[in-house]
C-alpha cells in the first residue's frame, strides 16, 4: 500500500472587543492512497455476475418482489403493484424494516 497525505491548517484570532473574539480557520488536505492485491475466491457465489443480463429475473423477484411481499403485494400483478405505488402513505413497522 502507497499512501501520500498533505494537510495545511491556518487560524487567525481577531479581537473584536475585550470580550469578544472573532476566530476564523481554514484546512486543506490532500490524501491519495493507492494499493493492489492478488487474490483468488473459490466461493462458487462470490464468480456470480448478478447485474448480467440473464439474471434480470432473479433481481425483480428478490429486489422487488421480496420488498412488496412484505406488504401482502403480489409483484406479478402490475395493477396491485401500481396502486402500491401510488399509495399516499405506507407505514413501515420498525420491527420488519
């Protein structure tokens, strides 16, 4: 791992009046860190590409279905799912969130 880090600081204190002072202050820091690595996974999961195009299916009925079901809404149903949808409010239990 490479890392590279500057950081400058300035404060200026202005007195006001005897009771007041005015405190101003200003940062600027540059970080840039840069590291490699060479590892291989043998998780038959972890090689799974699930933004490709053949696992569409699987993502609407995980990422939606799931979320709907827990309402009572059958994802299949396009007009259910509308009206879900267009609800005005949807109240979501802190225990099932």
């Amino acid at each position: 791992m490479d890392s590279h880090a500057l950081s400058l600081y300035g404060q200026l204190d202005i007195e006001l009046t005897d009771r007041l002072v005015l405190t101003l202050g200003g940062n600027y820091t540059r970080d840039r860190k840069t590291f490699a690595t060479n590892s291989t996974s043998n998780d038959l999961f972890a090689s799974l590409d699930l933004d490709a195009a053949q696992y569409a299916g699987f993502r609407r009925q995980l990422l939606i279905g799931g979320g709907l079901a827990r309402y009572g809404v059958n994802p299949n149903d396009l007009g259910a799912v509308f009206a879900f949808a267009t609800a005005s409010k949807v109240r979501v239990s802190p225990a099932t969130a």
